[in-house]
C-alpha cells in the first residue's frame, strides 16, 4: 500500500534490525515460497514498540510462520508469548531464530489449527495478534475477546488486504473474509477499533472497560 521508495526511507530512518532478524528475514526470503508473509523490519518494530509501551504480561500470536513478529513480541516484553503455527513444517527455522535471540523460555510454540487449540488455552491475555489466514479472522476474534482482558489490545494484520477491501464485488475467500472482519469489528461496541494504513493494513483494536448492552 505504500510506495516501496517511501518504505525504504522509513526503514532507512528506523532503528536497525538486529542482527539474527536480518539473518531470519533473507532466510525466509531464501527458503520459503511466500516470503512476503513476513512482517519485515517495520512491523516487527512497530509491535516491539507496541509491546515497550503497554508491557503486556500474556501475548497471543494467532500465525507464527518463521517467527519475526513472535521474536519481536517477546523483545518487547517481560512476560510470555503463546504463537500458534498450523505448518509444523516451519518449527526448524522458528527454533533456530528463538535459539539465537535466547527466547526459548519466553515463546511458547503451539502447532495445529489455531480453531483447535484456541479452546484449550485458559490464560487472560493482554495482546492478541492476528495474522493468520483470512477467512478465519472474525472467528478468531470472538474466540479471543472472552479471554481478553478490559483494556486489552488487539492487533490484526493485513487489514486492508493490499487494498482488495474496495471491491465491493470480490468473490475472493480471503478478501471477503477481511471485509467481514472489518465490519464486525467496527461494529462491535465491545471494543474501539482504528485503522491504520501501515504496510497492509494494522487494525488496533482496544476492548472497553466498561460494556453495559
């Protein structure tokens, strides 16, 4: 959504990545098949501030792919960080990178449909981040809100879907179901939601309080 000469001159202006996240990023680049599924250097600073800022004890990563953003995340925090990956194919690559950033014993990896295994986690969280696969993105988010604690946050990714979200008339799976997402989310009068045009697309989501129907 942002012109690449734009991003390069935000990231140049950036605090530098670190260097076993430089070394994951090009391996994800190097090994698989979409890398742009990465956060990136941007994002994955933009969450560690996040974390820097509202010190969440319990973290919730709902997609962990290879890892950067649950890096990232438990930079950013004193406390613990559950991700849950459906491709255990990936656990190598996670646990080489958690290995190196000596966050073994912050990262708790959960392997299989996030649907699955949601249920059985009990813990009050402080932070959810959502970037997994898009149909799923309202059930997730009302799986997750229960267990999220008044004050919460809420951060899911690819919100604006590389601008997909405009066409009212798309039959795409994935497109259709950020469509859904957005509206129940901005419908909701459980939470607070903005929209930020970051990457492609940041909705913060901030759940109330007080909620009296």
């Amino acid at each position: 959504m942002i012109p690449e000469e734009i991003e390069d001159y935000c990231e140049l202006h950036s605090s530098r990545e670190v260097s076993f996240l430089s070394d994951l990023n090009r391996e994800t680049h190097l090994t698989q098949v979409y890398p742009r599924m990465i956060s990136g250097p941007l994002q994955g600073t933009f969450l560690r501030f996040i974390c820097h800022m509202i010190n969440p004890r319990n973290i919730l990563e709902i997609g962990t792919f290879t890892g950067y953003s649950a890096i990232n995340l438990a930079l950013g925090s004193s406390g613990m960080v559950h991700t849950i990956e459906v491709n255990s194919e990936l656990e190598q690559i996670i646990r080489k990178y958690l290995r190196l950033a000596h966050l073994e014993n912050k990262v708790i990896l959960h392997f299989g449909d996030a649907l699955t295994i949601l249920p059985g986690l009990k813990e009050t969280w402080d932070l959810v981040y959502i970037d997994a696969d898009k149909p799923n993105y309202r059930a997730y988010y009302q799986m997750v809100l229960p267990n999220l604690r008044p004050g919460g946050w809420i951060i899911a990714d690819n919100a604006l879907w590389d601008g997909k979200v405009l066409d009212s008339r798309t039959s795409d799976k994935e497109t259709l179901g950020i469509i859904e997402f957005n509206e129940f989310v901005s419908n909701d009068p459980r939470v607070e939601n903005l929209l930020l045009p970051v990457r492609d697309g940041l909705m913060l989501i901030r759940k109330k309080e007080v909620y009296t129907e």
